[in-house]
C-alpha cells in the first residue's frame, strides 16, 4: 500500500490508533459545571445580601419555613415610643412583606418544623431551629450590585438599607435668585444671600455623646433639630431628606442654598455626629451653643436614674481659598493660634468660650477655657483635692482643672498655667540688667502680668504704662484677675493697676513712645506686645530709634521676637523671621545701642520656645547679663525680697535661668552666619580641625613639645619648642583652657581687703594679685567684668616688643571693625574660648623660644 504523499513531497505519518493522554467526557463536563453553579447560586441566595423576596420562593420550594423580621414600616411605627426592641413574624409558608399574601395565611403541610433567623445588633444573621439551636452564623454583607458579588463583611451596626421616609424642603426659600458666575446674589429685600466670586467657606463638625436613644432613633425630631439648626445659624434650607437605619439610627441631609449640613446617629452608644458646611460670610461659631441644645438631649443613667450631661467635641475649620490679606484680617485662619490651639483641633476635649469681643480700640479679644484629652491633674489639681499617692485620680483627665486662653486678634498672648513663666522671662532678665532701675516703661501688656513683675522691685519708683485698649484691662481683671494680683507683694496694692506707683495711660503705644522720645527717661523698657511679624511698627527704624531715645544712656529694653529659630531656617532676611532680623538690624545700626542679646524659654506654654530680645544703651549692661549663679541669686534675694504669705516672689526665673540665658541656642548662630557677607567671627565656631595641637606636659619629657628653661643671670624661665611648629597650630589649649576667671568685683574686695585698717598684711594675698595683674587680661567682652588668668604653662612665656620675635598671637585676631559687635550670637557661644586660646603666628623652628607680644589682648 503506498503511504500518501505530503504537499511538500515528503510521506505523511500515520496516525496512532488508540488516544494519547487523558480522555474527558464533554457531558459529564457539563454536568459537573452546571451542578456546581446550581449550588453556588443557591448558597448566595441563602446567605447573601438579597432582597427578601427573592430568597423567599426558593426557601420555600427546600420546604424551610423560617422566622422573619416585621416589615421595616411596622418596626418604625413603634420606635419612637422608648425604642422598643425589634419584633419578629413567624413565616410558614413563605418569605415577603407578609406571610398571608405568599401562602394565603395557611402553611404547607409538607414544609419541615418551623426554623427562626434573627439580625442581631451587630448585622450577623442568625439561623435557628424549632428548639432555638443555632445552625448557621452569617455576618451581614452590604448589598452588592450582582447576587454573586461577595462584598464585604462589616462591623457596624448601623446598615442603610431603607428610602428616605422623611423629605422635605425650607420654607422662605428666596428662589429668585441669580446663579451665575461672580454675582451677588440677594433676596427680594436686598440682603446679601451669598458671594459667589468668593471660593471659601467655613467647616464645622459636631460630635455628642451620652444623647438619649429615642430621640437619636426619631426621624420627625432630628429632622425638626436640623431644620432649627439652620435656622439658628441664619442659613437657609432648600430640601432634606432622612434615611432610617436597620437596626436603628437615622441618617439625614439638609442641602442649603449656602452649603448642606448632615448628621448620623448611634441610639444605642447615645451617639451623633454632624456636619455643617456652609459658604456664608455670617459667623457659624455663634451657632454652636444652638446645636448643643437642639441635639444635645441628654439620656437618662438606667442605673441611677439621673440624667447624663451630654459631652460635645467640636471642630471649626475655614475653607477654601482666600487671599492673604483675608487670611490675615481673619482671627479664625488656620494660621491663627486661636484656630489652632482651640476651634480646630478634636482632641481639645473641652472648650469654652469665656469672652469674644470687637472692642472699640479695633481689637478682637478672645478668652476661652480649653482642655485637652492628654492633660493631666496639677500639683494644685491633687493638693487641692487632697489626693493621695496612689489616688487614680492623678491619671484622669476629667479631673484635670482646664487652663484659659487670652488671644488678641486671634494670636496667643497668655495662658494662666504658664503665664508666670513667660513674663518672669520677659521683664525679669532686663530688670536686672540694669544695677539699680527706678523708672520703668511697659508697650502694652493689658493683662497687667508684666506690670506685676516690675512691681515686684523695690528699686522702682515709678511705672509708665501705655495700653491701647481699656477694654482689654477690664477683661483681665474679670475674667484673668491673676495677672494683675499684687496682693503678695510687700508695699503693693492689692490690684497692680491700683499701685500708686502706676501710670495708667491708654493710647497707641508706639505714637506715644515717637512723641515722647526726647523727654522721656526710663532706666528699663518692657515691651508686652506680639512679636515684629505682627507689628509693622517694630520694624519701622524712626519707631525703633524713638524707642531706644526713650532710654536713659544706661538703659535697657526688652522685648519678644517670635517662636525660635531652628538650624533648617533661611538666611534670617529671607525666611518667614525677616521681620525680626529687620527689627536687630535697626538696633545694630543705631549709635546708641551698645550690645543686643538673644535668649530662649522653652517653659512658656507654647508649642516651641518662645524667644526674646535684649539691647543696652551701654555695654556695663554686659557685667549683669554675663553674672554668675550666686550674684542672680543674691540680686533677687536683695531686690526683690520676700513676699507677705511667705511663697516664692518668683517661681521660675533665678540665677541658674539666667545662666542659661547667657549662651544662646545654636541655631542662632547658624542663622546669624548665614548673613551676606559672612560675619568676621563666624570663621572661628570652633578649631580647625587641620590644624595640630602641642601641648606642654611638665611630668613627660619625651611627649611634651615645649620645654622650660632658666634663663641665665634671671630668675625667670623661659619655654622653648622641642619640635617644629607650624603657622597657625594650637599652642598648649589645655592649659589656656584651664585659665580662671576672676571679675573685677572680686579683685576690687581683694584690694579693698589688703587696705583695710588693722588688717595684718597677708603676703600671699599679696602675691596672688600680683600674680592676677602680671598674667591676667580682661575679656573681649568689653563691659563684662571678667578677667581670664593663665595658670599653666602659658604663663611662663617671656613678652617682647619686638614683632618679629614674638611668634604667638590670640585665636581669634582682632575683629575687622574694632571690639566685638554689637549683637553676634557667635561671640556670646564661644567667648570663653575667643579670650584664652592662642596660635603660632608663623612656623616655629625646633629650639627657637617661644614669645609673646607685649599687648596681646588688648
């Protein structure tokens, strides 16, 4: 037989006569395919989220007879009577509305025993048989657009599953009205309705709890709050409608013709949330008390009896776009403290306000009382309430007393658990300052805390207070009358403001400081204002020279500049701080300011340190700034004395504060550095670190670098380099660091010691300020007071006129300009090191001694 040919010529293969691999029967395919649908459909239908009517027939053709929930309308009738719990129908011969219209009111007589499913509160369906066993748990799905669609599984009580049952639309509704583009649109009467060229609004959020049940499960009354709501807010309803929830709650939306407000409710947590949106230029926060009442309807305590006082957490946000002079006129904007430390954060768990007023000096003055979800009790909280160490009442925040707020303008001015030590940081740092103050200036500060501190000074004979708003000083003492308590202060009366030492004078600070600039006289400045980004005065130079005119030629004022700078900062003129940098370049550049300081306090209360200013008319102001721990103390304790209950006359400013105000952070000084051209000093921040150390080690010959020898027919010695010294290397830094320092109050009792009469002469006395003026040399810190003694190997350097032997020179060489400046945050980090280190001037051969010049530091 001839095997047939392929169409390439080639022979074709012949086929296998059995088949190869598996072999699968198409109807038995099918059916498996088919069978497996029928039982996945039948499953969905049974457990998925279908509608009852159709998951009725196809129980009842399986012959299951099942215990239904009432039609949702008969389960609502009866809710608002104490909101009963939901009632159940037994269902025989069939699943709907109503058993009587699937079946005709008769069961089947072949149907199995009656089984019962019940929704528990959590959405789980439950199945049940005639005994009340449970066969089967379902956890409730949401409806889902296809049977087959899983979803998802929840956990909320609360499932929409219902129509609106309650719609309707506001009365009064100005329907003549202009929907366009950037119009004004208005009534028949010609009042504004809405601005439409303005895309803002304003955002309030409301939640209450501990609201009773009946009335959070009650349509006609949630929707009668909502519509007083609005009315109460001045807004307008055009339409609402509400949802009932299944179990239990509502669900309501109110679109105005300015925005919408909507609510959700959990009866059984006792629970509301609402939502208030709306475009209108009117204030919504006024309305907040009317919501409070309308939906705040307490329940009752089934255990006591008593009703629960209903707890409200709140939020007010501006939204939108505005431009940013709106923003600034604006004591809300979300760049306001008010806005952030009270009306929009939820975890202020309690907020009050106490005053909010538009005074007639142009101000917004704002009081409230605020607590938030962390704080705990205070010292006072326990003492007062005399808790013990294990008392839990030490970790609630319930029993945590709330603080109260003074804003003005919507910027923080005070707080009454900080108060204290934001004004001991501002007054009491310049008061002492200056040796003996007697005539005191006070900008503003209405709250009277500064006017307080200064009393506090037995020196003081007289204090000019110049506060532009009267109302603002009866508002204190109302409603923060501890501020201006002088009742514990010796010699004062009982209200600082009463102190006959008091010069009350309301007008426009800054303009009477410009006017009274040549006549006045003040020892100290306090200026109790914001800081320079909130008044364009500060930065304006004829203000700021009339200010420091004001002042005797020993004068100090003091002022706060703002939150601290961090190191991430731009160059201060360029950043958000340019104000304050403007405001030291004033100072810098006037001829009677002698020196600026810098300082931080990290205890005012606020979110970060706040910062503050100090300039001198002389630089003998840099003797007090730069005092020792004790000589503060002491000060104080000479000053400022006791108080008539025996507490401490300050709780939070003493010498140790002051030392820490001494040296300010370094991120002053990176900012400082960042100026164009870069500041002389900024080059010696700290030491070069390319550069070599030789050290002199009298008791290690063979480590030592420098060697001393007697000089021949002298009793002196002398020192000489062992090893080859490069220009610029550090010459023995250990031993300058260990240089002493001695002020000129102390050598002065020393002196004073060795002339006093029928006092035996003490050669080493004697010996020892000799020591001091032979190797001794003031600071550069002119005016300080402070004088750094060599006490190690340094000391035993020979001095030369003659520049070209000497070989040593200071660290740091003499600033380009002459002395240090006026304000450099780098001089005030580093000016212990910048008055003792020295440096080889050129290189230093190995045998060559080692000289200094004659003047070193001067």
């Amino acid at each position: 037989m001839n095997e047939p040919a392929h169409p390439n010529g080639a022979p074709q293969a012949a086929l296998p006569s059995e088949p190869q691999g598996y072999t699968i029967d198409v109807r038995l395919f099918l059916a498996v395919i088919t069978t497996t649908m029928a039982i996945a459909f039948t499953a969905g239908v049974m457990l998925g989220p279908t509608d009852p009517a159709l998951v009725g027939p196809v129980l009842s053709l399986m012959g299951i007879s099942i215990d239904v929930p009432l039609p949702l309308a008969d389960i609502r009738a009866g809710r608002d009577a104490n909101y009963p719990a939901p009632q159940f129908a037994s269902m025989a011969g069939g699943y709907g509305r109503d058993a009587s219209l699937s079946t005709g009111g008769s069961a089947s007589s072949s149907s199995k025993k009656a089984k019962a499913m019940e929704i528990t509160s959590s959405g789980e369906s439950v199945l049940h048989d005639e005994e009340g066993n449970v066969i089967l748990r379902q956890p409730r799905r949401l409806p889902t657009d296809h049977v087959a669609t899983l979803g998802y599984k929840i956990k909320e009580t609360h499932v929409n599953i219902d129509t609106p049952v309650l719609e309707g639309q506001g009365t009064n509704v100005p329907y003549d009205r202009e929907v366009t583009y950037d119009s004004l649109n208005r009534t028949k009467e010609g009042t504004l309705l809405r601005d439409q060229s303005t895309p803002s609004g304003q955002h309030l959020l409301v939640d209450i709890k501990n609201v009773e049940a009946a009335f959070l499960n009650s349509e006609s009354r949630l929707a009668t709050a909502m519509q007083d709501a609005v009315t109460a807010a001045g807004l307008t309803m055009l339409s609402y409608h509400c949802h009932s929830l299944h179990p239990a709650g509502v669900s309501c939306v109110g679109v105005l013709l300015e925005s919408h407000i909507s609510f959700h409710t959990w009866p059984d947590e006792g629970v509301i949330t609402l939502d208030l949106f709306t475009t209108s230029q009117k204030p919504l926060l006024p309305a907040l008390p009317a919501i409070e009442e309308l939906f705040g309807v307490p329940r009752v305590n089934p255990l006591t009896g008593e009703k629960e006082e209903c707890v409200t957490l709140w939020s007010h946000e501006l939204r939108g776009f505005r431009t940013e002079d709106e923003r600034k006129r604006h004591y809300l904007d979300d760049g306001s403290d008010l806005s952030n430390w009270i009306t929009s954060p939820l975890e202020v768990v309690y907020k009050k306000q106490i005053v909010g007023r538009q005074t007639l000096a142009g101000q917004r003055i704002d009081v409230w009382d605020a607590k938030e979800r962390e704080d705990m009790p205070s010292f006072k909280d326990g003492l007062k309430g005399g808790w013990g160490v294990d008392d839990p009442r030490w970790l609630s925040n319930e029993h945590a007393t709330p603080q109260r707020l003074l804003f003005i303008n919507g910027a923080l001015m005070s707080q009454s658990e900080s108060e204290r030590e934001l004004h001991e940081s501002l007054v009491q740092p310049a008061m002492f300052a200056h040796p003996a103050p007697k005539n005191v200036a006070i900008l503003g500060g209405g709250e009277g805390a500064s006017l307080r501190e200064v009393l506090r000074h037995k020196t003081v004979e007289k204090v000019t207070m110049v506060e532009l708003d009267q109302e603002m000083v009866e508002i204190a003492k109302e409603h923060m009358p501890a501020m201006s308590n002088c009742t514990d202060i010796v010699g004062s009366a009982n209200d600082c403001f009463d102190d006959e030492r008091t010069d009350l004078i309301f007008g426009n600070a800054f303009t009477y400081v410009v006017e009274n600039a040549e006549s006045s006289n003040f020892d100290v400045m306090i200026v109790d204002l914001l800081d320079p980004k909130n008044h364009a005065e500060l930065t304006d130079a004829n203000v700021v020279n009339a200010m420091v005119s004001s002042l005797l030629p020993n004068g100090v004022m003091s002022m706060q500049i703002g939150v601290a700078p961090s190191i991430h900062d731009p160059r201060a003129d360029m950043g958000m701080f340019r104000e304050r940098e403007l405001l030291i370049n004033h100072l810098e550049a006037n001829p009677d300011v002698a020196a600026i300081f810098v300082y931080e306090e990290a205890h005012c209360g606020r979110w970060e340190p706040n910062s503050f200013l100090v300039a001198c008319r002389d630089v003998s102001c840099r003797k007090q700034w730069y005092a020792e721990t004790d000589e503060v103390d002491y000060q104080i304790y000479e000053r400022i004395g006791g108080t008539k209950s025996g507490e401490p006359s300050l709780i939070h400013f003493d010498g140790a504060t002051q030392r820490s105000f001494q040296m300010p952070p370094r991120a002053w000084e990176t900012i400082y550095c960042r100026r164009e051209p870069e500041p002389f000093e900024c080059a010696y921040r700290g030491l070069d670190l390319d550069k070599e150390l030789f050290e002199y080690y009298p008791d290690d010959d063979d480590a030592s670098a420098f060697e001393v020898r007697p000089m021949d027919g002298d009793e002196t010695s002398a020192v000489f380099a062992k090893v080859d010294i490069p220009e610029g290397s550090y010459i023995m830094p250990t031993h300058l660091a260990a240089s002493f320092e001695v002020s000129d109050d102390s050598m002065t009792n020393i002196r004073g010691v060795l002339q006093t009469e029928g006092v035996e002469k003490a050669t080493v006395i004697e010996d020892f300020v000799e020591f001091i003026d032979t190797h001794g040399h003031p600071s550069l810190q002119v005016g300080s007071g402070k004088n750094y003694v060599e006490i190690g190997g340094s000391f035993l350097m020979r001095t030369t006129e003659d520049r070209k032997l000497s070989n040593v020179r200071r660290w740091v060489p003499p600033h380009p300009q002459g002395g240090r400046p006026k304000y450099s945050p780098v001089y005030d980090r580093h000016r212990h090191s910048f008055d003792v280190f020295l440096v080889a001037s050129r290189d230093i051969k190995a045998g060559e001694e080692v000289m200094k010049p004659i003047g070193l530091w001067d």
